[in-house]
C-alpha cells in the first residue's frame, strides 16, 4: 500500500507525538493490518508514557505505541499460511524468536531471544492506521465479537485469563480481587463467567468504585481501610475466600489479598511494580497459601480465551469507558493517566461510534 500514515510515539513526559510515517509493506511471513480498535494497558502508563522506565522486555524504543491492537488484514506478504486479506485479527503483543522453548510452549512473553520485540515497545505497535505484524502472531477474532472486544484480549483480558487459569477458578470459590482498574474489572467478569460463588473487590478510586457498582461484578465492593480484610473474613465464615487476585501492585493492596485468602488458598499477583512486606511463616507457610505470580499469557491460552468469550457471550468492550480519535490519543493517555476512567480506547472506523 502506497503513502502515509499518522502514527502516535511516547516521548516519555506525558506528551503524544504525532508523526506522518510511510506506510510498511509486509515481508514474507507478515500482513498489514488496518487498525480498528487499540486500547491503553496500564504498563503503557507505568513504562513509558511517564517516563521511560522499563529495562528489557519493557525497554519502549521509541517505536510507534499500542500493544493492544486489533484490526483487519488488507494486505499479505509472501508464504502467508493461514490468515488472508480481510481476516479479523487480534495481536499477540510479543513477536517472539519462534524456537526457544517458552515461544515453542507459547509463551512469547517470556522468549529471552534478542530477536524478541513486543509491539509497541520494541516494534511499531497498534496506534498508527496500520500495523506490520507477522502472521504467527496473530489469533483470529469471530465475527461475533467487536474489534474492540478483541484489542483488550491482545494484553489485559489474556493476563487476567492466564491468571485465573493458574489459580483455577470455580462454583467452589469466593473470589477477591484487589483494584478494579481495567485489569480487576476483567477479573471480576471471567471470574463470574467460570462460576465463582462470590465475587469480592477492593477499590479507593470513587470513579472505578462507581463503575465497578454500575457494572454489578462484584457482591460487595470495599474501600480500602484498616477493617477491610476482617469484613472479608466476617462474609466469608471467619475463613476468608479460596482465590484471590492482586491488580494493584501496591504493598498494601497485596498484603489484603494475601491476609483474606482462607488456609490453603492460592492468591495470584497480576498488578506490576512496587514492593511487598509479610511475615513468610504465619501469613503463608503455616496456613499452606500458595502465591503466584502471572505474566501476561500464552497464544495457545488467548485462542481458547477467545473461544470461551463467545460461548459466554461476554463482551470486553463494557469495560471501556472512554473512545477516543488517533488524533485525540494525547486526551486518551492523559485521562488513563488520572485513573479516573474504566478502560480507554482509541478507535479507528465504526468502532469509534
Ligand atoms: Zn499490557
Ligand atoms: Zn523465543
């Protein structure tokens, strides 16, 4: 395809820069795929938009953002195998070396390789109108779902489900989960979609408090306070639940998911960055606690994901709050910055109706 695009760059002192840039064309083994809907991930903020703070994996490389894009196919390179020219797409955000033992295994995230580069961080990601992508990243999306279903299955809905799948979640489990940001609201609807008997979170924020009450996932929402973790406990028997999920990344937060999950629990820790402080022998080890950490998902598990979206006909795109233009990306940053937002979409097309 001839011409340019308009193309949007984190400078990292929460700005957006806009940029007209070639158009790629697509080498064997890749499609172009025309942009439709590439939402905003927490570690965007966190890594990049702030401040440039991510080393290795989250080293952003002055690439164009977005590693949540969801689009159609327009064109095919050579030794194209499977997708076609108008596929629907969903992107595996991490471009993986292909032959190291987590890519055989799916795990594309966790590819040591240096020929690994996630889009939007090392290799231009989803906010520009077009997107170079190779094709073994791709995981198609069904017609039944939107576009912008899709772009949050690309990081956020596929980290939630990796995570309850480690955990495992079901109609024997009361569920927590700490911070109802996008990532949190994404738990509490898989959570309830699996079959959890109760559903709990936590959340200090009054816009993603009301949100989350608006939407009805959970059974109860606490604000965080010294007395939370004991009326979790009073609900749940004096035993507290059997699955438990940090979002937040805080210390605090942490520490409440670990100290309201029963004996023999398992508490997973999704939420990046900050620290934690617990006593190892009364808060996990005599009361048998398992604690995971997840990291994003695999390809194999994000098809299945997708798949079960449907059969639930559950819709990720309830929890965007905020649509944005291309154009407007600096308005969609600044306001997921605040955090006084659900999930934030930038759109292309009739996704952004
Ligand atoms: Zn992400
Ligand atoms: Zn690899």
């Amino acid at each position: 395809m001839e011409g340019t695009m308009k193309a949007a760059y984190l400078p990292g002192n929460s700005t957006v820069l806009y940029k007209d840039v070639p158009i790629p064309t697509p080498g064997h083994g890749q499609v172009l795929v025309r942009m439709k809907a590439s939402t905003i991930c927490g570690s965007d903020i966190r890594a990049i938009y702030r401040e440039h703070v991510g080393k290795g994996p989250e080293g952003y490389q002055g690439v164009i953002a977005g590693h949540e894009p969801c689009g159609q196919v327009v064109e095919e390179g050579p030794g194209i195998r499977r997708f076609k020219k108008d596929s629907r797409v969903i992107v595996y955000h991490i471009s993986g070396c292909g032959v190291c033992h987590d890519c055989r295994m799916g795990y594309m995230i966790s590819c040591s390789s240096p020929l690994r580069a996630a889009y939007g961080w090392q290799r231009d990601g989803g906010m520009a109108e077009y997107v170079l992508c190779d094709e073994k990243d791709l995981v198609e999306l069904p017609d039944e779902l939107t576009y912008a279903d899709g772009a949050q299955v690309a990081c956020g809905f596929g980290t939630v489900y990796e995570a309850i799948k480690k955990v495992g979640v079901s109609g024997e489990h009361s569920v927590l989960v700490v911070g109802l940001g996008p990532v949190g609201l994404a738990t509490l609807m898989l959570c309830r979609a699996m079959g959890a008997q109760k559903c709990y979170g936590i959340e200090g924020n009054p816009v993603r408090l009301e949100l989350s009450q608006k939407l009805g996932l959970a059974d109860k929402v606490f604000i965080p306070s010294k007395d939370t973790v004991q009326e979790i406990l009073n609900l749940t028997g004096g035993h507290g639940v059997e699955r438990a999920f940090d979002t937040s990344g805080s210390d605090k937060g942490r520490l409440s998911a670990i100290r309201a999950t029963r004996q023999w629990g398992k508490i997973a820790f999704v939420g990046e960055g900050g620290t934690v402080g617990f006593s190892p022998s009364p808060e996990i080890i005599h009361p048998q606690k398992t604690i995971y950490g997840s990291w994003v998902t695999s390809i194999w598990l994000m098809e299945d994901l997708v798949e079960e979206l449907v059969r639930w006909n559950l819709h990720p795109e309830t929890l965007i709050t905020h649509r944005f233009p291309l154009e407007k990306a600096d308005e969609a940053y600044k306001l997921m910055s605040e955090g006084n937002c659900g999930k934030v979409a930038v759109c292309f097309d009739e996704e952004l109706k």
